[in-house]
C-alpha cells in the first residue's frame, strides 16, 4: 500500500500555512518551492515545510486534512510545535 502524506508548509516568517496531502512528499515539497505547488503558496511564498504525518490510508490522510484545516491558528501552530518546537525548515528527502 502506497503511503500518503498530510503535510504544513510556511513562510519564512512563520505567519500563513496551507495544509495539503500528497502520496509524494518529496515531489510535492519541490513543486511548492518552485511556484508549482498552488496558488496560495505562491502568493503568500510558503516554501518551508514545517510538519507532517504518514498514513497508509489516503482516505485517512484526506479525513485528517480537512480536519486541521478547519482549526484556528493557534491550534496549527500547537500542533506543529509538538513534533517541530521551534518550526525550523524540515528535510523532506
């Protein structure tokens, strides 16, 4: 079973996210950093990857995107801090 990715990028000042899913972390960190990733990203320049989780479900990971992009900010910022405390750029390869 292919593995799927739930996954928070950033700007450098650590202000706006956008959570997405994706079963090629690797390839889709790359197309974000190269203003391939989405709109949003590109307009508000979220190229660090901050947080992310692995599921073997794609359903799973799609269930648990919409539910943190349903959350208010500070619960973002909590829950990335639990695995990344001082959000610093992840290595994704």
């Amino acid at each position: 079973m292919q593995e799927s990715f739930v996954y928070i990028m950033t700007n450098k000042y650590r202000t706006t996210f956008y959570i997405g899913v994706t079963s090629n972390l690797k390839k889709r960190i790359v197309e974000h950093y190269d203003g391939a990733g989405s709109k949003f990203t590109t307009k508000y320049q979220l190229t660090d990857l901050v947080y992310f989780e692995t599921y073997t479900d794609i359903n799973q990971a799609i269930k648990r995107e919409k539910q943190i992009k349903n959350w208010r900010h500070d619960w973002k910022i909590n829950l990335i801090k639990e695995l990344n405390p001082t959000l610093e750029t992840l290595d994704y390869g």
